[in-house]
C-alpha cells in the first residue's frame, strides 16, 4: 500500500487534470485519491500496463460514467442497507 501511494505521486498532475474535468462537469467531491483508487481497484485490477504512457492514456481516458460505475458498485460492497444511510449531498 505504501508503494501505491509513492507512486501515485507520479500520476497526481494527471489525476489533477481528470479531477478538474470532472469539477467542470459537476462532480466537484471526487478527488484524486478516489479516482487513484478507481485506478488500482478497478481500472487495472487484472492488469497494470507495463509503460507509463499507456497508464497516462488510461487516466486520461476516465470518464464520469466509468468512475460511478465503480463508486456504485464499492456501495454495494458495502452493504448499505438503506439509501438514508447514504449521503448524497456529495454528489450533488
């Protein structure tokens, strides 16, 4: 894990850039380190890609619709029972 976050480092001016994207669009709660996660646990969970460039074309390359794809399904993981236990003013 902590290697994960040393490298993330690399890829913040990147993960800056889709955040700002993302802002633009409305979705001013996601930060970098959500969409680093969507990366790891998602993104590249069988699979990291061997060169830089092609990590950076797949970061570049998120969209809103993939990273929700993922923050609904980590919802479903964790089991919420209720949707009025689920904050939804960070969405919005």
């Amino acid at each position: 894990m902590a290697e994960d976050k040393q490298d993330k480092t690399e890829y913040e001016v990147w993960l800056m850039i889709i955040k700002d994207s993302f802002a633009k669009q409305g979705y001013q709660k996601v930060s970098t380190d959500d969409l680093w996660d969507y990366c790891l646990n998602f993104l590249w969970k069988h699979k990291r890609p061997e060169r830089y460039f092609e990590e950076i074309r797949d970061i570049m390359a998120i969209e809103p619709n993939d990273y929700f794809t993922y923050a609904s399904l980590q919802a479903q993981i964790y089991n919420v029972s209720s949707l009025n236990e689920m904050n939804f003013d960070d969405l919005f």
